[in-house]
C-alpha cells in the first residue's frame, strides 16, 4: 500500500493488540498532539485524513500531555497506551523529562517528535540546535538516556523494523518504558509501498514467567529456614494481577506485609497482617516489622532508597533478601537470591513446596498494626494552629469520597502522606508516581487516570509548589469534558524539602513563597498569599476555597454533584504533615560546616551509614 511513513504509521499503530491472561484489548487508543511545523502537516495530516479509530487529544504542554499518557497507561494496567506527537526542537525537548518518569516507574509510553530534515537541504531549519561536531546530532539525540529503546526514522522503510522494536519494549513487563522514535519532518510525508503484512492486526502476548525449578527450590528453603520473614509488596503485584495469591502466601504462612508506593492499594488496608507503607515515606508499623525481619521477600519492587531506608531498614544481622521480579536487573538488588518470573506464578509454586511452614512471628505484628492505626487516627484529628492541618484534610477526603475513587499524586509531602496514612477500601484506586516523583505530574496525570476510568472519580493531591511548576492539562480536562478534582494543598512553600532542610541543620532557605526583603535583599519577606482557585475558575473549573474542615466537608460534597472539572484551593498550615516513622533518607550532608547542627547531622550520617547494607 503506497503511503507515506506517517500515514503508515498511523495504520500500524491503531492495529496492535495485547493478550494477557487469555484477554485481548487494543494497545494503542490514541494520540496526544501539539501540532508544530515538525509534525503538523506530516503526521497531523495523517490523523486528520481519517481512515482509523485512534482518537486526537489536543495537549497544551508536551511534558504535561506525556505526563497524562504515563497515568493513563499505570491506570490501564500498562496494557493500554496513547501516544504522544510533537514539533521539532523545544517541543520535543519538553517530553524528556516525562520519558524519565516513564522509565524510573516501569511504564510504557511511546513519543514520536518531529525532527529537522533527513536530506539535510534546508538546514538549519527553525527550532534546530546545531552541533559543529555532528551534523547528524539533533535535539532528539537528548531522549536518549531516558528511553529503553531510540530510534529515528531517515528513509520510510526503517519504519518498520522501528515500530516492531518499539512494540516489542513497549509490551515487555520486564522491560518497557518510554520508547522515542525520531521523525524527520521530510521523511514523514514520503511515500513507500508498506506490505500488507505490516499494516495488518498484530497481537503481542504479555505471558507470565514460568520460574524454574531451581529458583522455587531455593527461594522455598530461605523461607523453611527463616523464623520472620517479611513481604515486601511492590508494582510487579500491582501490575501482575497478582495481589489475591500474594495475600493468600501471607495468610497461609502469617508472613507480615510491607507496602511501596506502586504496591500500596492492592493488599486491603484493613487486613490484619497490612503493616501499610515500608521506608522513608513508611509508617511505624512496616519500620518496625522491617528492623526485626531475619528474610525480606522483596515481590515486584526495584528496592529504591524510599522502600529500603537507603539499605538501612533491615537492621537484622542475619537479614536476608529474597526477590520476585520479572526483571533480572530489578532482581539482583542487595544481593538478593532472585527468583525472575511472574509473581502470581512464582508464589503460588513456592507455596505448593512449603508444606506446613509458618512463621515465628506472634503478638508483635498485631501490636504493631494497633499502635499504628492509634497514630493514624491522631493524624486524621490533628488541631494546629494556624489553620487546618494536611492530615486533618486527608483524613476529611478519606472518609467522604467513594470507595472506588482514584487517589493520584507525585511529589512534595503528601507522596508520604499518603503512604502511610491514606486507607486504601479497593485495588486500584491507589496512583502515586514515586519512580521519578516528578513535580507537576499530579494534574496532568489526573486526566490521564480519568481517561482510563471514566466512570470512577479521581482525585489528585497536588502541592501549591507542584501546581505552579505544571498544570497545563486542567485545561485539556475542561475541553474533553472529564471530570477530575484537583486537592491543593497550599503551604507556600516546598514544605517537603524545607523538611528535609531544617532536619539536617540548615536554617530555612529559598524553600518558602515569600516576597523579596527590600531591606535585606533576601527571600525572606512576607509570605505570598495567592488565589489559586481563581485560576481554576478562569480556566473554566467549579472551584472552593477551604480553610476549615467544615469548608472541606462541605466542597466535597457538593463536587459529587458537578459534572465539570472541581478545584479545591486548600490552606494548610505550615509543617502539619506527618513525621518520619523512625526512617533514615540518605542525602549528602556537609561534611564542613560553621553551623554546629550541620555538624552534627554530619556525624548522624556518618553513624547510620555504618548500619546500613554495603552492596
């Protein structure tokens, strides 16, 4: 069929298909654009001659508009994707950051930039950067370290062996993440004869990974042989469809259960062996179950620095470590004993060679979980002064929206807020991207979690910070008619980091919102007080102003009734999160200083590096 590459493109594209589990759904359901003299009127105008079933969203910022496709396909359960489309140069530059946060979280997303010409004849063109040590260098060259898999398009056949690579990451449990496939704005309009057998229905199988015998074996005696062990539930559950049989594991065995950020939501809050979040944004529970755990069995997590305590949680001389995971880079981490293979598959075929195991554990689990739920619902009723405090606003949404509502959110506090205080009533309605924590993702990526489920409400908790760095696609929510409601938290400041600050000795700086001191020279005027909620409104959005929990109660539940987007411009008071949870974060403190509390942060450092894990 003579096509040109992008018509062709578009072909391929709206014809891929997945298989898991025996069910197949298309891949591919649409397109996020921003339509450029790099692509408009190449693969802009094969998406406006029509002839498929991908449906055109109109972005409003790359980064924003790739964001929404990241939550888009989380939310989908990585089986479902849109792409995303931009100009040349700068329009393309702006989805780097997003493909890292696709990457860093383990999910799919497929952006196809424009790009300067393939013949080389009107170069520079406008929007080209130019290298005088490479002309074939481009801005795309920049998607590089942040893609698993790059490729640009010079001649219309290498379409082809392109889109099939691209696939064969984009549906790759172990492997998928962002993929860029460059298209140099001549090449897309040129024509090619495509065979038949490209364009065609594809259907690429998303099988689960049989363990071997040896790794079930192995992993079956490190668990005979532990007296309390733990279970570490990461993403690998989440997306695995997994979470039913890992429960069943920890029943049958009373094996306790810690959370990541991706693995919160799927085991039930209210289960007795739930110790909730593990690590730096961990509860007390999980820390404490975690310093006393001789095995942790680490199921579908990369074992960031978040879930570990920057290797320092497992403070058990004879810990071991046990991991699931379907990708052998994943698998490895701390030097694990690595079972690499589908989770459901590998602990249902451990299970069947533990006979009559059960662990050691006794009243310390149940103790711990009590004293924690104690703490939550302190945190629920907590009164500070100056105003409502963001745990108190929490513990408000928690208890008034729909069980099966969404809660999403990226970066700042509330990420560890909600790890350890949000109480989770059904799988999937847990969306926090903590890969990457990416400011300005929240908002972007309510649409996209909308866009996945349409009849569930979703909320994102987004900090005043977050909100001024990007929230381009409230404005894609109001024109697509989706109803998301955007939480902001305002504290003014980057409270989060001004946390982390002031705990390592150093005096508040630059962390604030506050106005230039005329006298001093310094940001260390007046705080700025700012109407968020009017820009909402302007954009089109039913906004509230909250700054009591009667305010709060009452916005909610009139949102319910709301058909278009809903903001709430929430005041919190400053520092009114919640604390740490006996957890260490590793950051590189100042080794000299004249401040003697930065001194002693130091030694505090030096201290519990010596306690944790050396791999």
């Amino acid at each position: 069929m003579l096509l040109t590459m992008a018509q062709a493109l578009v072909k391929f594209l709206d014809n891929q298909y997945v298989s898991f589990d025996g069910k197949e759904s298309k891949f591919v359901d649409g397109i996020f654009g921003i339509f450029g003299h790099g692509c408009v009127v190449g693969i802009g105008q094969a998406l406006e001659q029509g002839g498929h079933s991908l449906r055109y969203y109109q972005g409003h910022n790359e980064q924003g508009m790739a964001h929404a496709a990241i939550a888009y396909a989380k939310q989908m359960n990585r089986r479902k994707i849109i792409a995303c489309t931009s100009s040349i140069g700068p329009g393309a530059l702006n989805m780097v950051t997003a493909c890292g946060t696709a990457t860093a979280n383990r999910i799919p997303l497929l952006v196809l930039p424009g790009d300067t010409f393939a013949c080389r004849q009107p170069d520079p063109v406008l929007q080209q950067i130019e290298q005088p040590t490479s002309v074939a260098i481009t801005a795309n060259d920049a998607f590089k370290p942040v893609c698993k898999y790059w490729d640009r398009i010079e001649r219309p056949e290498q379409l082809m062996t392109a889109c099939i690579n691209a696939m064969r990451v984009l549906t790759d449990p172990a492997d998928t993440g962002a993929v860029c496939i460059a298209m140099p704005q001549d090449v897309e309009a040129e024509a090619f004869d495509y065979p038949d057998y490209f364009l065609q229905k594809r259907v690429w199988y998303i099988d689960r990974r049989v363990p071997s015998d040896r790794e079930i074996e192995a992993a079956a005696e490190m668990i005979r042989k532990a007296e309390k062990p733990m279970l570490v539930v990461g993403g690998g559950v989440t997306y695995s469809n997994s979470y039913e049989q890992v429960l069943a594991f920890a029943e049958k065995y009373h094996i306790p259960i810690g959370e990541t950020q991706a693995g919160k939501g799927q085991i039930p809050y209210e289960h007795p062996l739930n110790m909730g979040g593990c690590g730096v944004t961990g509860g007390a529970a999980a820390n404490a179950i975690a310093k006393q755990a001789d095995l942790v069995i680490a199921v579908g997590t990369r074992l960031t620095d978040f879930t570990t305590c920057s290797k320092w949680g497992f403070q058990n001389p004879d810990v071991k470590m046990l991991s699931i995971n379907v990708c052998a880079f994943d698998a490895f981490k701390m030097d694990s004993v690595a079972v690499i293979a589908d989770a459901k598959l590998s602990v249902e075929a451990i299970g069947e060679k533990l006979g009559d195991y059960q662990s050691a554990w006794g009243d310390e689990v149940k103790e711990a979980k009590d004293s924690f739920d104690k703490e939550i619902d302190r945190c629920y009723n907590a009164v500070v002064p100056g105003g409502l405090s963001q745990t108190r606003a929490l513990g408000i949404i928690n208890e008034v929206i729909a069980d099966d509502s969404v809660v999403l959110g990226s970066s700042g506090s509330l990420p560890g807020c909600l790890q350890r205080i949000w109480k989770t009533k059904a799988p999937y309605t847990y969306h926090v991207e903590y890969g990457f924590s990416c400011m300005g993702y929240e908002i972007c990526g309510a649409l996209g979690a909308k866009l996945a489920c349409p009849d569930r409400e979703v909320y994102s908790m987004v900090g005043d910070g977050s909100f001024l760095m990007l929230h381009s696609e409230l404005y894609t929510a109001v024109q697509e008619n989706q109803k998301v409601n955007i939480m902001l938290f305002d504290n003014s400041g980057w409270g989060c980091i001004e946390n982390l600050q002031n705990g390592q000795g150093t005096d508040t700086f630059g962390t604030r919102f506050t106005r230039r001191n005329e006298e001093s020279g310094m940001l260390d005027g007046e705080v700025i007080v700012t109407d968020y909620a009017k820009i909402a409104e302007g954009y089109g959005c039913k906004a509230y102003r909250v700054a009591t929990a009667e305010e709060l109660y009452a916005a909610l539940e009139d949102a319910k009734k709301q058909t278009i987007p809903t903001f709430f411009d929430i005041k919190v008071a400053h520092k009114s999160m919640t604390d740490s949870y006996d957890s260490w974060w590793r950051v590189g403190v100042a080794e000299v200083s004249e401040s003697e509390r930065v001194r002693a942060c130091y030694e505090d450092m030096a201290e519990n590096i010596k306690k944790a894990r050396l791999y």
